[in-house]
C-alpha cells in the first residue's frame, strides 16, 4: 500500500473509530449519569447479583458465535469463509452498527471480509439474515401480546395495534424476499453490478437452510432473552414464565416501533414501565438493565470488533469508494 494511501486508509479507521465511541459515550452519558452510579452499585454490584451479570456477560460469546454460524451459512453459496472469518465479520459489523440508528451500517464492515465482487450480494444477505431473526422476535412477540392482550387497553390500545401493524409489514417484506432473493440477488448483478455473465446465478433456501437459519435464530433469542431475565432478576423481578411473556412482548414491541435516535432511550424506558409494570420493578432499575444489556451485547463486542478491524489492516478507503459505486 502507497504511504499516501497508508495514511488516508489510518485517518479513516480513526475517524471511524472515534465516532463510534462517541456515540456509545453520548448513550452511556444520558443513560447513566452520575446519579444513577450509587444505585447501580448497590444493585448490581452484591455478591449474588454479580454472579447474575457475570452470567449474562458469559453469554455474549454464544450469542454473537449463533450469529456468525449463521452468517457463514447464509454466505456459503456466494463466498465460503471460515467460522472464524464469519466472527470477525460479526464483530465488525457490530462495531460499524453503532453509526446510525438502527443499526443500519452494520454491513458497510461486514462486507469488508469478502472479494469485491462479491459485496453487494453479501449486502442483500446480510438484510435477508437479519430478516430471519426479526421473524422469530415477531412471532413469538405476537404470541406474547395475545396471551397478554388486556394489559394494552384504553390509552394503551395503540401500543398493541402498532405493533401488530408493524410487525405484519415486517413479516409480509421478509417472506417476499425469502422467497425472491435469487431474483433480487440477480436484478443486484445485472443492475448494480453490471455482470451480465453471471445472471445465471440463482440463490434458493433448501429445507435443511431453512430449518438451519431458523432454527439458530430461535436459539440465539433465547439466549438474548436468558440474558435480559438474569438482569432483570438482578433488579427483583421473579424468574417465570410471565417474566419470560414480558421479555417477548418488550422485544417485540421495540423492534417494531420505529425509534427517533435522540429519543429512543426514553422510548425504551416508556416501553419498559408498561411492559414490565406487574413485576414490581422500580422506573431507574428499569433503565439501568436496559442499559447493562446494551453494554454487553453491543459495546464490549463493538470494542472486539475495532480492535478485529485496526489488526486486520483493513483499507477503511473502500468503504468510500463503495458508497459511490452503489
């Protein structure tokens, strides 16, 4: 690599850098404030609370390890990569998420561990991957909502009817492109990429990938729900089933409301006093779980996921140059 290109390729990675940790230190900021630190020791910093939130962090690992199977999997019939390769991937991707609200740049590092020709396709399936697990989080939230239906009545109404209608939309875009994804991966080769030759490529799920992708996601939400019930324990919620129905319906219900980014901590929270009103949970715990939960599913592996990027050396320059192409 040109010094000159050495140097634009470090001054993005450093921008990059830096404007990821800013936005995880502006959360952390307006989530956990001063205030809030005497309370959290004294919650989540006893003997058995400690083990609870060691539990929860041990679980990271396989959370993210479900993911990158499936990541590989996914890939597989585009470009085969090794699982490790498929971590690496997650990892970055994690770290590039903490860009814009909904975690929309995610892919813009993922693609970066496969050939060139291969990253605009990547790209598609990486949105079809997640629609898999927003599938199951949709379902078993639907599920929730109607075992617990009267809880959202009167000026709540709108919470179920949101989600419902949101959560139908979501549902109806994915089985369109589940069942299409070779036609949108083929209208990506010939209208993006310009690849005539390649138009015969066609992309399908066999049943054995269908049961695989969807098998993983269930598995991979279970493990994000154990995490959030360990925490929630931590505040003095029971460990039961309705604790489990209250975790279903509050994933549900805030990954299928749109959120305003400055706003969406006290959207959370809001969500949170409904959802888990009948546990006994005071407003600050709330918070501070919620809070928790993001510092070990996202930051810590957005920090593996810089540190994966700054070793690899990879040229953040293409990035840029993607941008354009697409």
């Amino acid at each position: 690599m040109k010094p000159a290109k050495k140097i634009l390729s470090f001054s993005l990675k450093l921008a990059v850098g830096l404007l990821s940790f800013w936005v995880i230190y502006w959360r952390l900021k307006n989530d956990l404030g001063p205030e809030q630190l005497p309370l959290l020791k004294a919650t989540f910093l006893t003997p058995s609370a400690l083990l609870l939130v060691v539990s929860a962090f041990l679980l990271m690992p396989f959370n993210w390890g479900i993911e990158s199977l499936k990541w590989r999997h996914i890939t597989k019939p585009v470009e085969h990569i090794t699982f490790a390769g498929a971590q690496r991937s997650v990892y970055s991707g994690v770290f590039a998420g903490n860009l814009a609200p909904g975690r929309a740049t995610e892919f813009l590092a993922k693609i970066l561990f496969f050939k060139p020709e291969n990253r605009i396709s990547i790209t598609v399936l990486h949105f079809i991957n997640g629609m898999f697990q927003l599938s199951i989080t949709i379902i078993l939230g639907l599920l929730a909502m109607y075992y617990k239906t009267q809880a959202f009545t009167g000026d709540l109404a709108w919470i179920k009817y949101a989600g419902g209608i949101g959560g139908g939309v979501l549902l109806l875009v994915f089985g369109w492109c589940f069942f299409n994804t070779g036609r949108i991966l083929q209208f990506v080769i010939k209208r993006v990429l310009k690849q005539e030759g390649e138009s015969h490529f066609n992309y399908t799920f066999s049943l054995n990938s269908i049961f695989f992708l969807f098998g993983f996601s269930v598995l991979r939400y279970a493990i994000f729900a154990l995490q959030m019930a360990l925490l929630l324990s931590c505040a003095g919620a029971a460990f039961s089933l309705v604790l489990f129905i209250n975790i279903a319906i509050y994933f549900f219900i805030t990954t299928t409301i749109p959120m305003v980014s400055f706003l969406e901590a006290a959207i959370r929270v809001a969500i949170a006093l409904v959802v888990f009103k009948d546990l006994g949970v005071a407003v600050s715990l709330l918070a501070l779980v919620s809070v928790l939960l993001w510092l070990i599913n996202i930051v810590v592996p957005s920090i593996i996921g810089y540190l994966v990027l700054i070793n690899k050396k990879i040229d953040f320059s293409v990035l840029k140059k993607r941008r354009k192409a697409i």
